[in-house]
C-alpha cells in the first residue's frame, strides 16, 4: 500500500499522484470518467482536482461539467470521506473573478456540482491582480470558517502576491495558503523555479504542479512524424519539434529502460523528486493510461538518473 503524504501544514493526507478531472465531460464522458475514478482509488488513489470552470471550453458546455460527474460518481460509491477534492474559483464564465462576491457564490455553485457540504482544497485559479488580497484572502477565510472549504491554495500567482497573500493571513490570523498549484513539468521549468519554488519552500507550502506530463509529450508517444488522434495533440507537438525535447526524450528512453518502466512514469517521478512538491497532476480518459501514472507512487530515480534529468532539460 502506497503511503500517503501530508499536504503542506495542512491535514489533508493525500496520494503522491493527484488525478486531473479536466478531461472529465471534455475527452471523457460521464461513463469513462467513472471507470477511470473507480480505477485510481482501487488502486489507493485519494485525491482528484478540477476547477469550476472544467471544461466551459468545449462547444455546448457550460462549466462544471467536471465537478458534476465527480460529485455524481461520489454520491454513487458513497466514499465522499475517503477522497480529497480540490476545486478552483475565477475562470467559471458565470462567475469570473475573485471578488468577495463572486468567490462565496462560485463556492456555493461548486458545492452544488459536488453535491457536497465541504471542499477539502480550494485554489484560487488565476490570481487577479487588481482584486486586493485582503479582499480575496478575507473571502476565502470566510469558506473556512462557515466549514464550506478546508483548506485553500493557489494556482497561477506571482511570488509577490503569494507573499503579500501569507504575510496578511499570518498579521491577520486568517486562512493560509497550505498549497501551490503551478505550471512545472521537465520541459516547462522557468514559471516555478526559482523564487516561487523558494518561497514555497520556505512558507511550508505543498506544490501540486499541473500539466506534469507537458500535455501529453512527456509520455513519450509524440515523436517527430507521429501523428497522435488527440485533443491535447497540438500542445504537445511543439515540444517534439525542439532539440530540447528530443534530449529530455533520449534520457528518459534510457532510464525507463532501466527501470522497466513507461516513459510517462519517470518523467512524473523526475517532478516528484524535486524540492516542495507532493503530489504532480495527470489526467487519464482511459483506465489504460492510469497504470503508467499511478507508477510514479512506487518508482525512486536514483541521484545521478534526477541530476541527469534536470541536465538535459536545462
């Protein structure tokens, strides 16, 4: 049994694979979504995000589509205490922003979709600058105290406003930030390292990095003159074409070999290696591409195969 780590200074105990519900109600319908949910946590899985605004982006959806099967699939396994669900505020087209206003009534709308009392993590999705943060941090903290949210987090904020954000909790006394969510992956390095990965580490925050996988290229399966049938296709492709790309992919052919393993596996494990991080993000629309995410739980670099890693996508 995979053992469970502790989110930040938080007491959520989450599992060090966190499964994206992105694709749910977008490549994956209610019944694939299902099989892929059942799936993870048989196989100790806990810990599921999404974002209220999943997936607004797909013609004749409205936003929410995610949560709602979430929360339909929750109430059908009965196992709402058993899973850590993360949602996100500020990109859902009826409730953009982060005003006071608009994150109480876009909590409310996800607890709908959640068809649950309780968020166990709630990310500000997008940070927006001109809202103070004693406003959006005052809002938050609110949640936490009528028992709406657990514990928040943020995603896409600049180390200023992360800092500005913890230092007025702490003056204040309110809810803190246990968690960052921030773009991270082996090709796609430069928006966390340095001084948002420092402060993270400095403040006790747990980074839980999306797009782990760079969209897909980092599986391995987006090579020069292959043609993928995916949604995400044309993220991927552009690193394939980069000699950057291509080196990251040499390397993790040899140390996959190694190991015995999917290529996707070492990249995750490459991520989870790193300072701060607890949990990388990946979405699968199928129950075959669970097994090769799921692996990033069981399978250890060694130092010399991490600092090769981090060599060869400098």
């Amino acid at each position: 049994m995979t053992s469970l780590r502790t989110l930040g200074s938080s007491d959520l105990e989450v599992f060090p694979l966190c499964l994206g519900g992105n694709v749910f109600g977008w490549t994956a319908d209610e019944q694939a979504s299902f099989a892929v949910l059942d799936a993870y946590t048989a196989a100790g899985g806990n810990f599921i995000d999404t974002a209220d605004a999943y997936s607004a982006w797909v013609e004749g959806n409205q936003g929410g589509e995610s949560e709602t099967i979430i929360g339909k699939w929750v109430k059908a396994r009965g196992n709402r205490s058993d899973v850590v669900i993360a949602t996100k505020v500020s990109q859902h087209p009826e409730y953009q922003g982060l005003s006071a206003a608009n994150i109480r009534a876009a909590a409310d709308a996800s607890l709908r979709r959640l068809d649950t009392d309780h968020i166990d993590l709630y990310y500000t999705h997008y940070d927006k600058p001109e809202v103070p943060v004693e406003e959006i941090i005052g809002a938050l903290d609110e949640l936490v105290k009528a028992g709406k949210v657990r514990h928040i987090a943020a995603s896409n904020i600049t180390p200023e406003r992360l800092r500005a954000s913890l230092e007025f909790s702490d003056r204040e006394g309110l809810a803190r930030y246990v968690a960052l969510q921030p773009h991270y992956n082996l090709v796609s390095r430069d928006t966390y390292e340095g001084p948002l990965q420092d402060l993270a580490a400095r403040e006790g925050l747990a980074a839980v990095p999306y797009f782990s996988l760079a969209s897909g290229f980092l599986t391995g399966k987006y090579r020069p003159g292959t043609t993928v049938d995916s949604a995400r296709a044309g993220g991927a492709q552009k690193y394939a074409g980069s000699e950057r790309g291509q080196r990251v992919l040499a390397a993790l052919d040899e140390i996959a070999a190694a190991h015995e393993a999917p290529v996707a596996t070492v990249a995750l494990a490459w991520l989870a290696a790193q300072p701060t991080i607890t949990a990388p993000i990946a979405s699968a629309r199928t129950v075959e591409q669970l097994p090769a995410l799921l692996g990033v739980a069981e399978l250890t670099l060694t130092d010399a195969e991490v600092t090769r890693l981090t060599q060869v996508s400098a």
